[in-house]
C-alpha cells in the first residue's frame, strides 16, 4: 500500500488520459490526511492547475466561506477532485478520462479513511453515487455505501452562477454538521 506522499508523486507522472497534455500541474488534492469528511469535486480550474491545488479560485474561496460557517476549517478536512489533471476550457471531464483518473481517488479514500464523503456538483455525485444523479432532486440527501456516509450538494461555482441555490446549500451544509456532530459523538462513545 503506498502512502498520500507516494500517490501524489505517481499521479503528478500520470500520463493514463489525455489530460495530461496541457496541464501545468497536477492537483493531487490536499488537507487532513486524518480527516473524517471528504470533499470531492469536479476538477482543477485556471487557479488550480497553476498552482497545483485544489479549489484555490474563487469557487474554492466560497467553499471556505462555506466550510467556515459550518465551523470547519481546510485543516479539518480533505479536498480531492475526479480528475487530477484540469479539463481544456473547464469542460466537464470525459467519462474516459473520469473512469481512469478516479482510481487514484479511491486509493485516497482508502488511505485517508473518512466517516462522510460531501461530492460538490453532478459530476462527482454521477461518479460517485449514480450515473443518473439529478443533483436538483437528489442533493442534501444522505446514503450509505459501505462504512461511508455519503451526500452531494451544489457545486460552490453553481451557487456563484445562481444565487438562489443558496438557501438549500445551507441546508445541506447544516445537515453535513449534524452527520459530522453524529460521528464524533460515536467516536467519543467508543
Ligand atoms: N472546481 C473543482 O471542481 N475543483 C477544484 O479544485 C476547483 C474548482
Ligand atoms: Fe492521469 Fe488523472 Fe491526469 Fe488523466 S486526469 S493524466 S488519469 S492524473
């Protein structure tokens, strides 16, 4: 098994899609690597791909504005993406490239070991829950697949486009603090 340290040295050689041909940087995903909540986005953008992070444009500075009012701080947390290499013109990634990269994913989940995993927007939920997810209808809610407690919710640059998503994502966001309140309750419980 290798460790977070390994797997962001073979993702930033990974050459398995073609995505890979005009990144600047891959974006391995970074935060607590003991966290108990997960955020998987979509891919890097412009900022991200410049500067090998995740969610350091400006959907990533409302998903702080976010986090922040649900008491949560990056460092509590882990951020990941589908695709670790950023799609040309912010495209949505392709169901190869998705497919491929979303491996890499899985051994991140693996190693990091979460209670919840938060998908932001349709495209980490289609991959991650169903192929068919109506993010409209289907967000806020929670499931369950294997130990993991599971949620999608809007995408922050979703809220920037339309601000009347809003409201319900601060529904979601109250509902991911009580699901967390819940797991270290447990935790706490032995
Ligand atoms: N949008 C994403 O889905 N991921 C990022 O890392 C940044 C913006
Ligand atoms: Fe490899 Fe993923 Fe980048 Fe494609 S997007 S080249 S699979 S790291």
């Amino acid at each position: 098994m290798y460790t977070l340290d390994q797997l962001k040295y073979i993702v930033s050689q990974c050459k398995m899609c073609e995505l890979y041909k005009e990144r600047n940087n891959t974006v391995f995903g970074e935060g607590n690597p003991h966290a108990r909540i997960m955020f998987i986005g979509e891919g890097p953008g412009y900022y991200e791909d410049q500067m090998g992070r995740p969610f350091v444009g400006k959907a990533g500075q409302l998903l702080d504005k976010m986090l922040s009012s649900i008491e949560l701080k990056r460092e509590d947390i882990y951020i990941g993406n589908i695709v670790k290499c950023r799609p040309p013109n912010n495209r949505n990634p392709l169901e190869v490239e998705s497919k491929v990269c979303i491996e890499y994913l899985r051994w991140q989940v693996k190693l990091i070991d979460p209670d919840i995993i938060v998908c932001l927007g349709a495209v980490a939920a289609r991959n991650i829950i169903s192929q068919d997810f109506k993010i409209s209808k289907e967000r806020g809610a929670w499931i369950k697949k294997g130990k993991f407690h599971i949620m999608a919710t809007y995408h922050p640059a979703a809220l920037l486009r339309d601000e009347s998503k809003k409201r319900d994502s601060w529904e979601d966001l109250k509902s991911l603090r009580a699901k967390y309140e819940e797991i270290l309750d447990v935790e706490k419980r032995g």
